[in-house]
C-alpha cells in the first residue's frame, strides 16, 4: 500500500485508525479555539496599554495644571456645594433643638446648625473684602452711635444685635457663594485681569486676553461634561481654542520669553497652541 509523507510522519487517517481498531481524534476544532484565546488575550493586553496611557496622560495634565493661576479660579460646583444643607446636618440639627427646646439656647444651636457662613472672603460684582467690612462692621456702629436715644442707652445690646444682623444680611448678599455661575465666571475674569495686566487696568494684551479666554474655555469643559449633546456651546468652546492659539502664536512672535511664561502660568504645552486643535471629546 502506498504511504503518503504524511503518513510516513507518523499521522493517522480516521478511515485507518477505524481498520486498526484506533479512536479517531479531530483535532481541527481546537486551532480556531486556541486562536480566538489568543486574540482574546491581545485585545486584553492592547485595552490595558491604552488605560493605563490615558491614565498617564491624565496624571500629566493634572500636573501640568497644577500651577498658581487656575488654583486661584472658582468652580462654581464646589462652592455653591459648601452653602447646601446635608439631611445628617438637618437631622442633628433637628435633634438638639428638640432636645433644648425648652432652653433658651435651642433655637440658637438649631439655626446655627441650618445655617452655612456664606464667609469665605470672595464677594461678587467686583467687591472688595475692605468695602464690604466697611459696610458690614464699620457702618452699623457708626449708624448706632449716631443715632443714639433710647435704643443705643437703654438698650445697647439689643441695637448692637440689630446691627450685627444687618451686617449679616449684607454679607450674604453680596458673597460669592450665593451668587450665579455668571458671577463666578465674573469673578475668575477678574483674577485673570489681575494676575496677567502688565498694568493696572490692562485688558487687552496678549497675555490678558489668552487668560480671559482659558478661564471661559475651562467654565465650557466643566459644562459638556455634564451636557453631552450641546453642540452649540462645543462649537463655541472649538472657536475659543483656536482663537486662544491664534493669540499665543502673536504672542510668541513679539516676545518669546513672555510666550513660554505665558504657556507655564496657563498650564499649556506648546504641542496644544501649535500643534493640531482637535475638536472636544465626548465625555461618558
């Protein structure tokens, strides 16, 4: 009987394996399994390479980010988080005043564990914190010493807590914390023109209106993270990207010290003014 070289390797047919008295194995099942675990294992290892360089990626810009300026700048999410009351708060609150009801000091303890100190010495429409202890510590004692009469000699204590609750009123009005994201945006603007202005009352050199215009480009990052499907504010947030280079690149023409001083106080890299401005991702 003729033997083919297979055979002559050693392999067996199915029809002479039966003859034999052999099992027959097939084994052409396993080659396609055993490939599909190795691509399987491939795009594995490829979706651990790209998670674990976007997280570099991350780390980077976070580092990068890091710098004087933008820590100076206000989210308006995480102030106005400081001024809302939590159901814990309200139910110690609650509790004591329940427990200290019939004292005098239960309504006391109760509001004061209502109410948030909207006091952290940010003010809005462009307050300054020596005008508002102007208005709010300096004013009243000077109303009630001139006022006088029978509040302020009879009862001095009662116009001084009259006082102190006016000034409270006004402090509150004007704090940033109860303030609206426009006035927060305002506020950021406000830093910009004062850490950037190579003068007083500067607003249009490059370095201001570059700065303007990252704190208005940072307000729109924090908004499509939330609202995915607004593209008319995507649009507007590619615009003052390439608006922002544009400037930078001016910038870089007329003075290359102030271009790279610039680029480290924003936390940009020169590959994201000069390099390709790709449109905004989507954020899941």
């Amino acid at each position: 009987m003729f033997s083919s070289p297979i055979q002559k390797a050693g392999a067996v047919s199915v029809y002479q394996g039966v003859r034999l008295g052999l099992r027959a194995v097939h084994t052409t099942v396993a080659v396609p399994a055993r490939r599909r675990n190795d691509r399987k294992a491939e795009l594995e290892a490829q979706r651990a390479a790209e998670a674990e360089a976007a997280r570099r990626a991350q780390e980077q810009l976070r580092k990068l980010k890091d710098t004087k300026f933008l820590n100076s700048l206000v989210k308006a999410d995480g102030l106005f988080e400081s001024t809302q009351i939590s159901q814990q708060d309200a139910a110690i609150s609650s509790s004591m005043a329940f427990q200290d009801k019939t004292s005098s000091g239960g309504s006391q303890q109760f509001d004061a564990g209502l109410k948030r100190q909207a006091d952290s010495g940010r003010y809005s429409c462009s307050i300054k914190p020596e005008e508002v202890r102007m208005v709010t510590y300096v004013a009243p004692k000077a109303l009630a010493g001139s006022e006088g009469g029978f509040n302020l000699h009879m009862l001095p204590e009662k116009a001084a807590k009259d006082a102190e609750a006016q000034a409270d009123i006004v402090r509150r009005i004007v704090a940033l914390e109860n303030a609206n994201s426009k006035a927060v945006v305002h506020y950021n603007i406000e830093r910009a023109l004062d850490t950037f202005g190579r003068s007083e009352g500067d607003s249009g050199s490059a370095e201001v209106q570059a700065a303007v215009w990252t704190v208005r480009i940072n307000n729109l990052e924090d908004h499509l993270r939330v609202n995915r499907k607004d593209h008319q504010n995507r649009r507007a947030y590619t615009k003052l990207l390439h608006k922002r280079a544009k400037m930078l690149k001016y910038l870089k023409r007329e003075s290359l010290e102030r271009y790279y001083l610039c680029l480290k106080q924003l936390g940009l890299t020169k590959e994201m003014v000069e390099g390709e401005i790709v449109p905004p991702k989507r954020v899941e």
